[in-house]
C-alpha cells in the first residue's frame, strides 16, 4: 500500500514538471557560475534576514531566577532583574549584567551592536580601525560597520525584491494589453510611455526631499512610477508577433474569451522573456537605492545603508575601510546577481532548450 502510494505520489510530482522546464533547470545547474552565484546569494540574504538575531545591543537569551526571558522579542523593564527603573533594561549597562549574573546567564549575540548603537569606549576618535570588537571598524558617528552591513544588505536586497516584482505585474499587464490589441491602443500607450520616460526622476526625487523625508515606501512608489516601463517593451513585442499564430487564431476562432487566449496562450511565452530580464532589473534596483543613498536623497538619516557607507568613506579618506567594504560589498552583490541573470538567460534560450 505505500509503495503504491510513494508510486503515485512520485508519477504525480513528475507531471509537474513538463520537459521543457526540466531542461531548463538542468540547462541552469550547467551553467556553474550562475548556480553557485544564486546559493551564495541566498546564503547571504538568508543570514540578513536574521540581522537581529546576528547583530544586537540586546542579549539572545537571560536566565534569572530560574526564568526564561528574550530580551529581541519582548522589552523588559529594568526592575524586573532587581533594578530601580521602571524604563527598559539597557543590557549593555555593566550594572544591569551584574545583577543577572548573580543569579543567571546571559547568551548574547554574535555581534553585540545594533546598526544605530553607538560605542562609547572606542580605543580611538570615529571612526575607528577595525580590532576584536568591532571586526570592520567604526563609522564617522562610532556605529559598527558589520552591523550596518547586515542590516544594510537586507534592506537593499528587499527594495530591489519588491520593486522589480511590482515593475514586472505591472509591466507585464501593460505590455499584454499594448501588444495583444494593438491599434490604436497601442499607439496612444506607447506615446505616452515616450512623454512618461522623458520625465527627470532625480529631479523628482530632490523635489520630494525637499518638501517631506523619503522613506521606503516614498522612494519605492516614486521610483515604480518609471521602473515598470522596462518590461512593457519585451512583453509587448511578444505579444504582437503571437497573436498572429495559428494556435491563437484556432483559439479565437472556437470562441475563446481574450481573456483566457491572453492567460493561457500567450502570457506563458512572454514571461519567458520576463524572467531573463528580471535578475537584471533586480540589480538595477538596488543600485538605485544605494546611489540614492549615496547622495543623501534615499532613506532617512541613520538608516542603515550600503549607500550611506560609500559616502562616509569618501567623507573620511583617512578611514580607507569605510569605502573599501562598501565598494566590495556592492561588488559581490551585483556580481552575483549579474551571473544569476546570465545563467537564467542561458536556460531560457530557446536554442538550447528546444534541442
């Protein structure tokens, strides 16, 4: 009975795949570099995701009086291990670890700075050269570099995530739209997408720092009014040479709603083009933000930022490990996202794939 049912079960996960997807993946694992590139990047990325977890002012875990407390997920005030203030416990306060290391332990994290703590007692003026504790040094405001780093990465690689997949819905729905119908309708939109990418979006963005403080969703809903217009064009150009097909005329001629001729007929063959521009647009997202960052217009004072740490480097030249780190950081990104991109354009290649 269940090897019946493994049987089954392993006929019905091989549906799944049509042969063409399987070469497709097969074509990508041949492609060495852009393979690796992607786990080496998903490493990354999974390690940001758990900056907090990584690099924090406050402790992992607390032992006192036979409880358990986790000071990341939920704030303790002071009083509660035999202090006097009613406000949270600042753990890095040599007091409040006496007291619950008198009758406990503390687990702390791997780098004991948050990206906005500042280091009191530096061996030197920020920032400072890197040493045991702070192993890439200090910024200019005394703030430890790994921990912006991993907070930075992260919402680099989250801004770009989101903006090249909303570009991609909505530049995919328009390009649909444009080439499926043409006519007029593609005309008028394609006028307009002229006027509509001959507009400044730095401008733009200086103006927008002048009257309120950029953020993420500000820099994201700003920046999404011109990023779509990158996927019209492929899209569009895939639906005007298929809505001439045969299989499209067949469709039509039974009676097929637009609809459904747009969804299941066309629209597949058109993400493949899609999906080889995207690892592309990923990296342009984010070197977006960091040049944004850079200039002093992206995200707010403080936040944490690739950006922000390639312009403390050109402030401070006599702190050669502020630019260096950022330079290769951005380096390592982008060249992995550049190989990724490569070797999803290689499995889509329809020479390769249709052989």
């Amino acid at each position: 009975m269940q090897g019946s049912l493994a049987n089954n079960h392993s006929r019905f996960m091989g549906m799944q795949i049509s042969p063409l997807t399987r070469r497709r993946i097969d074509s990508f694992r041949a492609h060495r570099i852009g393979y690796w590139s992607m786990w080496v990047f998903l490493v990354l990325f999974g390690i940001s995701l758990f900056s907090e977890f990584i690099a924090n002012d406050k402790p992992l875990l607390i032992r006192f009086n036979d409880n358990f407390y986790f000071p990341i997920i939920q704030s303790y005030p002071e009083t509660e291990f035999g202090g006097i203030f009613e406000a949270e416990a600042d753990y890095k306060d040599p007091y409040v670890q006496e007291l619950i290391q008198q009758d406990g332990w503390i687990v702390w994290t791997v780098v004991r700075f948050d990206h906005q703590t500042v280091a009191w007692n530096l061996p030197s003026p920020a920032p400072s050269s890197p040493d045991w504790e702070h192993w890439l040094g200090t910024d200019d405001q005394a703030r430890d570099v790994v921990a912006r780093l991993l907070y930075g990465f992260r919402i680099s690689v989250l801004f770009g995530f989101t903006l090249t997949v909303i570009s991609a819905i909505i530049g995919v729905a328009a390009g649909a739209v444009q080439g499926f119908f043409g006519g007029w309708l593609d005309l008028l939109f394609q006028r307009f997408i002229e006027v509509w990418s001959g507009l400044p979006t730095l401008y733009l963005l200086i103006i927008l720092a002048s009257i309120v403080e950029p953020n993420f969703w500000w820099l994201l809903g700003l920046l999404l009014l011109f990023s779509w217009m990158g996927f019209v064009g492929v899209v569009r150009a895939e639906f005007l040479r298929a809505r001439n097909f045969d299989y499209v005329r067949a469709a039509r001629a039974l009676g097929a709603k637009n609809s459904r001729i747009i969804f299941q007929h066309v629209l597949p063959n058109a993400m493949v083009a899609t999906m080889t521009f995207m690892p592309f647009t990923l990296a342009g997202s984010v070197t977006v933000l960091t040049s944004l960052d850079f200039l002093g217009i992206g995200l707010p004072p403080g936040s944490a930022s690739l950006g922000e740490l390639l312009a403390q480097g050109k402030a401070n030249l006599q702190a050669p490990w502020l630019g260096l780190t950022g330079f290769f950081v951005i380096l390592i990104m982008l060249s992995l996202l550049m190989f990724i991109g490569d070797a999803v354009r290689a499995a889509f290649d329809p020479r390769k794939t249709e052989q």
